[in-house]
C-alpha cells in the first residue's frame, strides 16, 4: 500500500514484471479467472500489486513444471508453500524492484560458479532463479551470463571446469530463459521490426544468440529464436516466409560449415538473398575479410553484445 492507495499497473507493464506474455495474461483471465482486473476510464486493464505478485508466482511454478490448470484455485499462501517445496526462495520484494547493486552481482557469479565446480546442479538452478528474479533481462545477459560464460571458458581452458560441466550449465540457462526466448507468433506486436536470430551452418554455438534474444525482449523487439547451425538456403527462406525485418547472425571462431565454405562467403550470399530491404547484423568473433562487406548498404558488424545492446536500444 501505499499513501492508502494501490498501486496499479496497466497491462503492458505487469506482462512485464510478471514474465507474462500479454495474450496469456488475457487468456488466463478470460479461461481460468485468475484475476479480474479492473478498467480504467480509457476501458483498458489495470492491474494492482497483490494480483502483480500472484501472476509472478504462477508464472514462476509454470516454469518448474505446474500447469496452470493445477494452479488456478491456490491462495498465495499455497503458491508460497509450492514454491519453498521447489527450493526457490520467496520474497515480499516488489516485483518492480531491479538489484543493480554491484556487490549483489559479483557475489551471485561466485555463487554460481562455485555451485557449477562442485557439480552442485540443483544449488545452481535454484542461484540462477532467484538471480532471474531480481535483475532486468538486460542485466542478466550482459553482468551476469556473459561474465559467467567467459570465466566458463577460461577454467575449461585452464582444465579446472570439463566440458560436461559446461554442457550442464547451457541446459539449466535455457531452461529459466525459455520463456523469455521461445515465444509463439501471436505474442509478437503487430507492428515494429522483426528480427530473427541464427548462426551460420557449421557454427552450433548458441550462447551468443541466446543473449541477444534476452536484449530483444528487455527492449520489447519482436524476434523469433531460430537456433544454432542454420543452412544458408534455410536462412533466406525462413527469413522471407517470417516477414523478418532483420537477421542477427551471431559467429564464432569454431565456424566449421560443411564443403569448407568460408563464413565470408556465407555472409556475402546471405546478404545477396534475402534482399536490398532487409539487413543482416553480423556479430561474434568470426574471421572474415570485413573490408569487404562494409559496402554493403544491407550489412553491419557488431562486434560485441554492448555494441548489439546500443544497437537495440536506440531501434
């Protein structure tokens, strides 16, 4: 409460802090009767705190596993007790509230990758969530996967961490993200670019893309998650069947595409195919000649995920 007065939340807003999409919101209200909201003098929904933070508790046994049908009749206090069932860690927080706070940061990637050394996976998905739950998605991808995937790597390199261990922690990322990544056609907005997100044939390293699709949904772009090792014929279909606006290719050095074709010459017919009207953004670590391409009014390099972020952010 506040100053005696709830506050309320129209519906694009509590989609957004409940990790809801706003065509579930609409249908678990008109199915289920999860919650009524009321309307506002303009007819569109308003949504105060206490049903913000049941949605965000429902929307959170989903995701380990309940259906909403076996939901749909429990009090917060019996979706409480679920989830302290499950591990995760309850909290009176506005759901509204981002911890940006540094010293939080650094200690939940030490927690992490202590829980990752010790093959403690369910330690690590109950850190992950709860880390989920308090940052913004572009803070999750950009201070907290994207640090912890380099120190990953470097421990690999250094034979403290396995590839297996490695492997272990890609399952559980995608298992807290898959709401935010893999989203169907109707929760897309009708209007705005479309971006899809692949690698090239050959290159099946998806942590890359995988960020860029949490930056597309923190900056509410509309994307479709198309995966790793994507066929060049395949790529300039799917792009053209899908409307998409524009491609973000995201390359690493372990490019390896089948009959030894060079990723520039991937890049170069990529760029001839899917048209002058539609652009390929080219990201990652990849080695092609980029003197080449930069011709190309269709084509642009972004060499970072802070360079994609920028990018997005100011589309």
């Amino acid at each position: 409460m506040h100053n005696g007065q709830m506050k309320q939340y129209n519906i694009h807003i509590t989609s957004k802090m409940t990790g809801l999409s706003q065509h579930t919101l609409r249908a678990w209200e008109k199915r289920y009767s999860i919650v009524n909201p009321k309307r506002n003098v303009s007819k569109h929904r308003v949504y105060n705190e206490n049903e913000v933070e049941l949605l965000r508790k429902l929307n959170d046994l989903c995701s380990l596993g309940y259906s909403i049908s076996q939901l749909k009749e429990k009090s917060l206090n019996e979706l409480n007790e679920l989830l302290n069932e499950s591990g995760v860690e309850t909290t009176t927080q506005s759901p509204h509230m981002i911890n940006t706070d540094p010293v939080f940061i650094q200690q939940s990637l030490d927690h992490l990758l202590l829980a990752l050394e010790g093959y403690r996976l369910d330690v690590l998905s109950h850190e992950f969530y709860n880390i989920k739950m308090k940052l913004s998605l572009r803070d999750l991808a950009l201070q907290v996967i994207s640090p912890l995937l380099g120190a990953v790597g470097r421990k690999i390199m250094e034979g403290t961490l396995t590839i297996a261990q490695e492997h272990a922690l890609s399952s559980i990322i995608k298992f807290h993200l898959g709401q935010f990544i893999y989203k169907g056609r109707e929760e897309k907005k009708r209007s705005g670019k479309l971006f899809v997100l692949t690698t090239p044939e050959g290159d099946y390293h998806e942590f890359g893309i995988l960020l860029a699709s949490l930056l597309c949904s923190h900056y509410n772009h509309n994307f479709f998650f198309l995966g790793p090792n994507m066929p060049l014929d395949s790529l300039i279909q799917a792009s053209k069947s899908i409307e998409a606006d524009e491609i973000i290719l995201g390359t690493t050095e372990f490019n390896n595409s089948p009959g030894g074709a060079s990723l520039e010459d991937y890049i170069t017919k990529a760029l001839t195919g899917i048209g002058k009207d539609k652009k390929l953004l080219v990201g990652g670590s990849g080695f092609f000649d980029l003197s080449k391409l930069t011709s190309k009014s269709n084509f642009s390099f972004l060499p970072s995920l802070n360079h994609l972020d920028h990018y997005l952010a100011n589309t």
